[in-house]
C-alpha cells in the first residue's frame, strides 16, 4: 500500500475511533449534525460528509443502529442490539424503551407472510414528561 493510502486508512479509523465513542458516552441518540459536532472539538478538520461516511461504515459493520425517522432524518444510537424507543413528538427527544425484545412476534409475522421475518422495528410517538408538565 502507498504511504498516501495507509494515512488515509489510518486516519478513517480514528475518526470512526471517534464517532464510536461520541455514540457509545450518550443516551440522546443524536443526529449526525450534532455527532459532527462534538468531533470537531477532537478533531477539528472532519467534514460532516465524512461523519455521514463513517456512520454508514459503521452501521453497515453492525457496531451502531441508524434509526430512521424519514428519508433524509436520522438518529444514532451507539447500541447496535435491537431495542425500542419513544419519540417525544414535541421536544423530538429519542429515549430507550425497556421492554423485553417481541421474537415471538417476529415468529407470528413470518407465519402469517409465510415467509421468514429477519427483524422488525418499532417505535412509540407521544409526548415526554417534561413535554406533558408544560
Ligand atoms: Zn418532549
Ligand atoms: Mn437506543
């Protein structure tokens, strides 16, 4: 590999190093505006287009969750097991919800398809509390 291409290499995997952790030290399951963001303050040249590059990476490798809200709006989540969220319609807050993973729906689902369910999402849309005390 050329000197060039192995300094590329190296420094993808730091910004990816980065943006991994942003993801993994919050709950707020950010978008990439705001990922793009607190990597500026470690690493002050990254373009947004590469936090985007390096969060396709890394959901692609299976090591963080793209939750989708619309073709153009997404938010991250630095766990990458399935987990449901509540979508405060509001104050647009994404918290985890704990419940217990529904297999035995997925299980359902592929019956009634007559095909094989891989995975399912789901989300819940309502108001925070904050929201619901204003
Ligand atoms: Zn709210
Ligand atoms: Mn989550």
């Amino acid at each position: 590999m050329s000197r060039n291409g192995w300094q590329k290499t190296t420094r993808m995997t730091k910004q990816k190093k980065v943006i991994l952790d942003i993801l993994r030290s919050t709950k707020v399951h950010p978008s990439a505006d705001w990922i793009y963001e607190q990597a500026r303050r470690i690493l002050p040249d990254i373009s947004l287009g590469t936090v985007y590059r390096n969060l396709r990476l890394l959901r692609e490798k299976g090591e963080i969750l793209e939750l989708s809200y619309s073709r153009d709006f997404s938010r991250y989540d630095g766990n990458p097991q399935n987990h449901y969220h509540f979508m405060c319609r509001k104050c647009g807050r994404v918290m985890d919800v704990d419940l217990p993973l529904m297999n035995e729906l997925e299980e359902k689902v592929a019956r009634l398809i007559g095909g094989k369910v891989e995975t399912h999402r789901l989300e819940f849309y309502g108001l925070c509390q904050d929201c619901c005390q204003e």
